[in-house]
C-alpha cells in the first residue's frame, strides 16, 4: 500500500516521507491511500486519522487466520 499526501490547496499528490518529515501539522495536508501499483485508491482523500483507520483495517484482516 501506497500512502500519499498533499496540502489542501495543492494539485499533486506526493509521496508520504513520514510524520516528522512534513512541515507543520498532518491538519493541514489531504491524505489518501493506494494500493501497490497505485492502480486503486483503497482510501479516498481524508484526514490522517481516516486514512490510517482504514490502514490498520486492511493489515487486520490481510493477516487474519
């Protein structure tokens, strides 16, 4: 899974490099979350602690046994 981020009035998405690599609060950015080959988005644009929800969901049930 891919993690990306942008702030709220810019275009392009980039990369995520970390919460203490990004100026500022995670507040201020959109988040959103793909998948390996960034071919779909398994978490639409949204707050850090949305997307990363839905981030703990998806390793939840991909090890669940």
């Amino acid at each position: 899974m891919v993690l990306q981020y942008k702030e709220k009035s810019a275009t392009r998405w980039k990369k995520y490099p970390g919460k203490d690599k990004i100026e500022g609060s995670p507040n201020k950015y959109d988040f959103r979350l793909l998948s390996e080959d960034k071919t779909k988005i398994l978490a639409e644009k949204g707050s850090y602690k949305k997307v990363m929800k839905r981030f703990r969901q998806i390793e939840f049930f991909k090890h669940k046994k």
